[in-house]
C-alpha cells in the first residue's frame, strides 16, 4: 500500500482539488510507510488523513456530489441495469432525495377497486421494455394459385422469423404492397388508400425504390429514412395485416440483398403479428406460383421502382412462428417542483439517465469482477440532477409570492444504455402536453472533466439560442466546444426529434477510454469540474424558469441533425484531417472486436462505399438494421485490411 502521501496526491488529482499544505519535505518525509510497531505510538494527530483533509477545502456541493457518485457507482449497485436488485436500491435513492429536496410526485396512477378508482401518485413512471426474441419454432407453406404447392422453404436458409413482430399462426391470402415506403413523393399505398389486409398477408420489398443502378430512386445512393424496416411496418400496420413477408429485392446493389436476418433478429417489435424475412431466391419462388400470370419477383420490383404498385396474389399462405421474449418493467425516476404565477403551466425537464450495462451484457447474470460501475455514464449526470433539484428547490423557496416561474421536472430515466427507452416513454407519455415544455436539459457523462472541457449539443435547436447562451458560457470557468449538430445517443434525442423541444446536452470533451469498460470507476471523476458543469446547467435553467420568454424551435435540417442509428459498432470514431474515420478506441466483446477491428485502424470502405469523413460514416451506419452483416476495409498502419463485422442493436 502506497503511503499516505502519495494516496492524497493521487486523491487530489483525481478530484481536481488543489492541494495547499503538501510539498517537497512532506514528500521526503513520507518517503517509506510506518512499520506496524511505528504506527501503534503514533497519535491521531500524527496520523494523515488525506480525504477528509481534500474534502474539507473545497465547498458543500463538491462533497455532496463525492457522495452521489461514490454510491451510485458502487459495485454493490450491480451497474445499475435494469432488471437488477442494485437498479432497485438506485431508483430508491433517487426517490429519496426527491422526496428530501421536498419536491412533488408527478405521476398519476389510477388503481381500479371494484366500481371505484383511487387516483394516487408516484415519483416512479413504469414501462415495458422487451428483451430480444428467441424463435423457438418457425414454419412456412404456400399454395400456388392453380392449387399447386410451392417448393419447400427452408427455415434459416429461405426465411426467418424475426423480432420485428410476434409469434402466431396465420392462414390467409397475399398481398403484394410495393416497398411499403410513404413519403411526400411517394407513397406505395396510394393505388388503394382504404385498402384492407385484415385477415391477409401483406408481401413488401426491403429498401425502397430504386434506379437502374439499384440505389435510391429518391437520393441516387444512400437509402432515406423511409427505407427502414420500422417506417416501412408502421405504414403497413395501419392496413392491419395478419403477417407480413419482407423480401429481398432481386436487383439492387445492397450487398445486404444476398443475406437474411437470423432468426429473432431485426431489433424490438414493431408490429404486433409475425414478420418474416426471406431471400430473393425464395421470395421468386413464392411470387412466380402465387401469381396467377407467373409473373417473376423482378417484374413486380420494377414496377415498385417505377409507381407504387399494390397486387392481390392467388393461393394462400400459410405460416407459424413462436416467439419467446423476456419482458423487463424498467421504471423513470423523477420528481417535480411546482412553479408560480402564470408561468407555472411551462416546464423545463432537467435529466440524466441512471441505468448503465451491469456486467456489459445488458442483464446478463451479475459477478463481482465484471461490474461496470458506470460512474461518469452517468452517474455523474444522476447526480447533477440530484444537486440541481437540492438547489433549485431553495431557489423557489425564496421566490417573493407574486413570482412567475416554470415548473421543472428532475428526472432520471431509466433504459437508456439499450435505446433511450425511458426518454422516449417520458416523451410519448409526459406529466403535461409536450408542447408546453419549453426546455429539456441532459447531463450525460459530465464527471471526467479535463481542462474544463465541455461539448454543448442543442445550440441550434432554438432560434437564437446559442447567443442567448453566451453569457452563462462567459461567466463560467469551463472551456465549451459548442456543437453546430444534435446527436440522437442520448436522452436529449426523442425531446428534440419527436417532441420539438428545444434541448441542451452537456458531455465531456475529450471523451476518456473507460467508457462502457469496467475502467468507469468513481475514483476517477473531477469532483470539482462536475460540480462546474453543474454550475453552468443551474444558471441556464433558473434564467430559463423566470424569463417570461419561450425559445423559439427551430427543427432539425441535414446540417444540424446526425443521422438516427439502430446499430452499434463498438467504436470510438474520431474525425481527423486524413480521409476515413480513425478509431480512438475499439472497446472489447462487440461487434467491431470481433470482427478483428483494432484501435488505430481507420475506415476507408465501407459496404462497397468510400468513407471520407465521420459524417459520411454516419450516414451509412444509420441505413443499416440490427443483425446486418457488412463488409469493411482499414488501413491498418500501411497495410489495407478487410473484414466483416455483424452488427448489432443498439
């Protein structure tokens, strides 16, 4: 064990306290450690008592946020990830200080008793979060449209089930639905706009149309956002089908048109009926028989590429899938400070998600050596909303009566790490209209602080917002890189993108290697740079509550919006002067590791497409659906290297 000298200087450093009293002489005096003999006739006083003597020069909220991280990132919290006994003693922690800071339950629970229902209240907002699928059992036949039966298919080879729906069994008669795509410039149901599935499986092409080169008809290379399997189900879905078959298109240049999802694959439900993949091969099969001209798969593709193009197929298909999910309850955590006067009805959501990986695998069985404690993500944003609520509550306090002020809701969200779930639930579910929430605040990994560095998201998505910032970015000691983009990785993404809320989201800068390792230990946090940070978010969001003024929203473009992404890499990108992305880090047991990826190598190809910058990168991942399989060269020092990695939801 070190001596205590050098344990106060490495305390000191790592929360970036200054230290008044420690010099050279101490240093040689504490060249060796006591012996036991020597230690039993020292006195209190002679010994050193490096943590209390850091803690007790530096101010109230630096130590009450040394306690806020120390406890939530405790191994004993088991990562915080849902499901987990040590996510249960969080969300109690978190409704304990609520509750001290003496702020409101601000959610609604209505238990039904007999004819009578008791409206009662929570700090706790629950909802389902789904597991992937595993597909215990999946089958496909078909009758062709003079009564023949089509050719075997295979499970595996021809189709598969995936989690992009449910299981069941389903009898019923085809129907051919185009691309499934619904844009301003094309939507593949207008041919028959009321058209009713109820009872029939409805049969789409993946991606959307296309040219002759077999890329996007509508940006002539990469797939919009219409292309995705959710924008494509969600269309369908309101024609109520039984099934639905996606098939791969014939002639595309999509290397993912040779490959079928593997079963359960896909990524979360979106349908609540079976879904299935199959390949082009199969998919011709199917279409040639259940069509009574004997059309090809290809003859229909094109005329999709050319209109939208809607077809009732003879015969009849038949289909079984079981499917088993695990179905987790993760629980928001948050409490409310009623506002005043006729601001009151406005709120400003100040946030950070609580949940991170436990032992990395999302809820795999807990061991003591593979914890990841998560401290900076985010236990430090968990314990800046803690602070904040502490402070902002005396704030109110001492509001004279007459005072307008907003309401601000402090929440941790949970099931963030697996999909900003619990931030998408809050969205789709909030405490008032979304539309008078008027500023939604994310603390999200603010506790590694170097140099004061802190990455600002959300300058641009109010009107003027970045001006009106400048002063609170002025007054403070950090050192801001403000952000001409908003990300959509963390839980600032759904107020933005779905409920046109103006957003701030505050993050280190530069990102540190621990992050998602069990490297993410509390001892490492700057104490004093955290508390900085919330500093800055507690005077943006007072000045917020009172003025009398709305931000004006100003809804993403192209050049201020990163693309939405359902994958994960495993990859910490970097953009540098060099074409490709450089990868600061390659973390282990994901799909980058695995697939050979190694830290330092830099992106050049991916998929068949150049890569020439992150943003580019970017572009493509975000076509891409769980599961996919693709192709990538690097240039490892000198040397090109290719691989293929298989990525997986995010």
């Amino acid at each position: 064990m070190p001596h205590a000298f050098t344990a106060v200087c490495t305390i000191l450093a790592a929360t970036g306290i200054a230290s008044a009293s420690a010099s050279t002489s101490d240093a040689a005096a504490a060249s060796r450690t006591p012996a036991p003999s020597e230690r039993a006739a020292l006195t209190p006083v002679d010994l050193v008592s490096p943590i209390a003597d850091a803690l007790a020069s530096v101010p109230d909220d630096v130590r009450a946020f040394d306690m806020h991280i120390s406890t939530l990132a405790n191994p004993f919290m088991q990562g915080r990830v849902p499901g987990s006994q040590g996510s249960e003693f969080t969300k109690a922690y978190l409704e304990f200080y609520f509750r001290k800071a003496g702020l409101t339950r601000p959610f609604a629970i209505d238990e039904a008793d007999g004819d009578a229902a008791d409206t009662t209240s929570s700090y706790r907002q629950p909802f389902e979060l789904r597991g992937r699928a595993e597909v215990l059992t999946q089958a496909m036949a078909a009758t062709s449209a003079d009564g023949g039966r089509v050719g075997r298919l295979i499970p595996g080879d021809d189709f598969n089930a995936t989690g992009l729906g449910l299981g069941g069994a389903v009898q019923g008669q085809a129907v051919f639905v185009g691309y499934s795509t619904v844009t301003e410039e094309y939507d593949a149901y207008a041919p028959d706009p009321d058209l009713d599935l109820t009872g029939m499986v409805a049969i789409m092409l993946r991606f959307e149309p296309m040219n002759a080169e077999g890329r996007s008809k509508f940006t002539g290379g990469q797939w919009s956002g219409a292309a995705s399997f959710n924008n494509k189900l969600r269309a369908v879905a309101q024609r109520n089908p039984a099934a639905v078959i996606i098939i791969n298109p014939p002639s595309t240049a999509d290397p993912r048109a040779g490959r079928v999802l593997p079963a359960g694959g896909g990524g979360r439900a979106v349908l609540d009926v079976p879904v299935i993949h199959m390949s082009a091969d199969a998919g011709e099969r199917l279409i040639a028989a259940l069509d009574a001209d004997g059309r090809s798969l290809e003859t229909f593709q094109r005329l999709a590429d050319a209109e939208p193009h809607i077809h009732a197929l003879g015969g009849e298909i038949k289909l079984y899938a079981d499917l088993e999910r695990t179905t987790l309850v993760p629980e928001n955590v948050a409490g409310l400070l009623p506002g005043k006067g006729d601001l009151a009805d406005e709120y400003i959501v100040i946030g950070g998600h609580f949940d991170h990986t436990g032992n990395g695998g999302f809820g795999t069985p807990q061991t003591l050596a593979q914890i990841h404690e998560g401290a900076d993500d985010n236990a430090s944003g968990t314990a800046g909303v803690l602070l904040l609520a502490d402070r902002l509550s005396k704030t109110y306090a001492a509001l004279p009566e007459e005072a307008d002020a907003r309401s601000v809701l402090f929440i941790g969200f949970d099931a963030e790490e697996s999909g900003l779930n619990g931030a998408y639930h809050y969205v789709a579910n909030p405490i008032a209209p979304i539309e008078d929430h008027v500023l939604m605040l994310n603390m999200d990994m603010i506790g590694r602080v170097v140099d004061g560095g802190l990455s600002l998201q959300g300058a641009t998505s109010a009107e003027g917002f970045e001006e009106w910032l400048q002063p609170f970015m002025d007054a403070s000691p950090l050192n801001f890189v403000v952000s001409q983009s908003v990300g959509r990785r963390s839980d600032h993404a759904p107020f933005y993108f779905d409920g046109n809320i103006p957003v701030l989201f505050g993050i280190i800068n530069p990102l540190h290697n621990d992050y998602h390792t069990a490297g993410d230990e509390a001892w490492k946090i700057n104490r004093v740079g955290s508390v900085q940070v919330i500093d800055f978010f507690e005077n943006v969001a007072t000045a917020m509550a009172l003025q009398p003024e709305r931000l004006q929203y100003a809804a993403p473009t192209p050049q201020t919006a990163t693309p939405r992404s359902r994958v994960i890499v495993g990859v910490q990108p970097q953009d540098t002067a060099e074409a490709g992305v450089l990868l600061a880090r390659v973390m282990p047991n994901t799909a980058a590791s695995e697939g050979g990826l190694v830290t330092g190598d830099r992106i050049i190809e991916w998929d068949g497409q150049e890569v020439t910058s992150l943003s580019d990168w970017l572009q493509l991942l975000a076509e891409h659906e769980p599961d996919d399989v693709v192709d990538v060269t690097v240039m490892r020092e000198e040397e090109r290297v290719e691989t293929r990695l298989t990525l997986r939801a995010r």
